[in-house]
C-alpha cells in the first residue's frame, strides 16, 4: 500500500480511530423498503462500499420521526422498526475495519407532502413551498428526539452519527436567516441560530457516551440571496468548537427552490477547500470536506495543505465504490464524470440515486439513460412508495 496521506489513520477527540481519511459523504440512496427499513441490496451495497476502502461511511437521511421524511426511501429508526435489519446494515458498514455512521436527518420545510408534515423556524408561503412554524415545545422536543435516534443508533451496531445541518433541511433552517425569522432564542443573531444544534449535541453527546462519535455536516453557505453566508459560517463554528462534536463536515448549497445548483453549477472542484482553510482559524475539531472531488491529487493535496483532515466524496464513490482502495494502492484510476446537457432540476441528482438502485440489483442499468428519464423512474419509484409508507406510519 501506498501512504498518500490519504492511508493514515485519524483519531477523533472521542478517542475513535478511522483507519484512513477517505469518507463516503451521506447520501440519501433511497434503498429503504418503504416502511422505512434497510433492504438486502442495501446492505450488500454498503458492504461493498466497506470493501471499497474508505474509512468512514455515512447512510444519508436517516430519520427517527416519520413525518419529517426527506423520501420514502429513507430510513426510519425507532423502538419498533426492524431491528434485525438495521443490525445487519450495521454489521456489512463494519466489515474491512470501516466505519458505518447514521446521518440523521430531519427534513422540516422540506418533508416530503404526500407523506409528511413540513415545518420549519418559520412559517414559509411560497409558491413552490409552504410549511408551518414549529411552536416552542416543539422546539424543546426536538433534542430529546435525535438523542433517542443516536442512542439506538450505537445500540443496533452502528459507530457514529452526523447531525443533518446542512443544504437546507431543518437544522440548517433553523441556521439561516433566510428561512429563521424567529423573535425568540432560536431566531435573530449567529448565537441564537445555532442554538438549537448546540442543544441537540449536547443531548446526543449525554445519550451516546463520551466514546462514540457525534459529528455535524454544516454548509460554509447556502448559495441562497439572504441566507447563510461565509461570515456566519464562521462564527457558528467557532461556537461549535465549545461542543462536544468530533467531526465536521463542511459542505454547501441547498435544496430549496432557487439555491444555486451545486452539482449542475460547478463542474470543477473541490468547491470548499478555501472555506475550510479559514475555518481552521475558528475550530480545532477535525474537519471533513467535501465537494467536487474527482482526483487522487486533489484529494491528496487538501490533506496536506491542511484544508481538511478527511476528505468526503459522493458522485466519485458511485460512479466507482472502489476508488479509495484504488487510490491507496497507487493506481492511476480516476472516475469519468458523465456530463448532462439539459439535465431538468433534481435530474442529476436522480441519475446518481438510481445508479446505486442499479448496484443495489432493484434498478435497470443506468449508464445510457438520460437524466430526464433517470428522474421519471426515480419518480415513479417514490410515488409506489407513497402507500407502502403511509399504510406503515399514518
Ligand atoms: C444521490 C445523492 C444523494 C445525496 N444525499 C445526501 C444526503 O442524504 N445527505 C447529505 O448530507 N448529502 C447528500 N448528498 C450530497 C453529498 O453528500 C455531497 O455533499 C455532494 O454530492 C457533493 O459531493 P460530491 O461532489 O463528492 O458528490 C447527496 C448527493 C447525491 C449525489
């Protein structure tokens, strides 16, 4: 094996240790059953994902309450869930001495309608999106809430969780000024924003132990006129560097109606690497980012120009689950980004989500559709979900 820097191994402040510093970042891949529980081509997908070599694997959008869902194709941990199948996910994200974390999520103004209850800091009457706002217990709830997930979490077998606080989903809501227009603790300047995150590591952090990694995926900004920006960011982290977390993973963009297309936008990367150099001057908790990753040097270099102490990859690890372990062996390999003209919103996104239904053996082959066609079939898949997830947890 080739030491690239990206073979060394990291220890968390909690004392665990990743064996390298290559991650696969969170992705939502839509393989739960509909009831919200892992399939077997999840976790044979995970399995090889383990094999593929990177040290830490994040499952995206995972979720204890089901009417904030992302998709039906999310997980949904609880009391009553099949626990038996998480244990098995669990145990294939461990094989090859990897890390499998839980990312949880909770999707407030986003929640999916036909399934869910959108809500969020504020009430939100836009034409493309509406939601309530969340009263004050509510609020106080919501800590408790990811603290029993978390709790479950490491009891069913798994070795960390990441707090959802990025690209627009509820916490990132609650982070930025655009969608937070509170006039109470949780609304107004840097410190109140980030204030209900804080409150929910620190209850997670008191539900899971000293020795388990919590870690938070933060954007460095939303791309959104009024919303988060860079200056914020920073100061948020620097709040975030008094808490008990042990990784953060510093991304960008958002989900809602008229953010900026991250993925269709920015054809070249790494997208974050300058934010993360000044996010150094703000935290010293150990910093993943992630974002346009496409080459073994790009990866290499933002380890050692001190950019990031793990470098997270999405689109890279689909189109080859087993780049990490390509890369640590020293071969030339770098994956072929296939590029989409007139790729329709979440059409891209759609495209990559029904390539790992094609690993996962419950999706055609992929590589000669469309984007267009990919969003239809990955459509018409979350549409025959509907029922399953209602009949479950209406
Ligand atoms: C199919 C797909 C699903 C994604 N789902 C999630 C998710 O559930 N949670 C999350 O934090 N990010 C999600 N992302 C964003 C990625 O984690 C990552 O931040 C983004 O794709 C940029 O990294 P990349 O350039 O390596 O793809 C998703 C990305 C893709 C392509």
């Amino acid at each position: 094996m080739t030491d690239t820097g990206l073979s060394s191994s990291l220890t968390l402040p909690c004392g665990v240790v990743l064996k390298n510093r290559c991650a696969k970042s969170a992705m939502s891949d839509s393989l739960g059953d509909g009831r919200g529980n892992p399939t077997d081509g999840q976790v044979a997908l995970y399995s090889r994902w383990a094999y593929g070599g990177a040290g830490l694997l994040i499952v995206g959008e995972v979720h204890g309450d089901p009417q904030y869902l992302e998709k039906p194709g999310n997980l949904v941990m609880r009391s009553d869930s099949d626990h038996r199948r998480f244990r098995e996910l669990a145990a294939a994200g461990r094989e090859n001495n990897a890390h499998l974390w839980l990312q949880l999520g909770h999707a407030g103004a986003l929640a999916y309608p036909p399934c869910g209850r959108p809500v969020g800091p504020s009430a939100l009457d836009l034409p493309e999106l509406s939601c309530d706002a969340m009263t004050l217990p509510e609020i106080a709830n919501l800590p408790g809430f990811f603290a029993e997930t978390a709790r479950l979490a490491r009891e069913l077998g798994f070795g960390g969780v990441q707090l959802h606080a990025a690209h627009g989903f509820l916490l990132s809501q609650f982070l930025s000024p655009r969608f937070n227009l509170r006039g109470d603790a949780y609304g107004g300047g840097v410190a109140n924003r980030v204030r209900l995150l804080v409150e929910v590591i620190e209850q997670v952090r008191a539900a899971v132990g000293p020795d388990f990694p919590v870690a938070i995926k933060l954007n460095s900004s939303d791309g959104i006129e009024g919303g988060l920006g860079a200056e914020d960011a920073l100061q948020m982290l620097r709040i975030l560097d008094q808490t008990s977390v042990d990784l953060i993973e510093i991304s960008g963009g958002s989900y809602f109606p008229g953010a900026q297309k991250q993925l269709a936008q920015r054809r070249s990367g790494p997208y974050f690497t300058e934010f993360t150099l000044d996010a150094r001057n703000c935290t010293e908790k150990p910093l993943m980012v992630t974002g346009g990753f496409k080459t073994r040097e790009q990866a290499e270099l933002a380890l050692e120009s001190g950019a990031a102490d793990i470098v997270g990859m999405a689109r890279a690890l689909v189109l080859n689950p087993e780049l990490p372990q390509d890369w640590m062996e020293g071969k030339a390999v770098q994956p072929e980004f296939p590029v989409f003209s007139e790729a329709p919103e979440g059409g891209v996104t759609a495209w990559y989500t029904m390539k790992l239904a094609e690993y996962a053996g419950c999706g055609p082959r992929v590589d000669t559709i469309l984007a267009r066609q990919a969003l239809e079939l990955y459509d018409q898949r979350d549409q025959d979900r509907v029922r399953l997830w209602n009949e479950r947890f209406l």
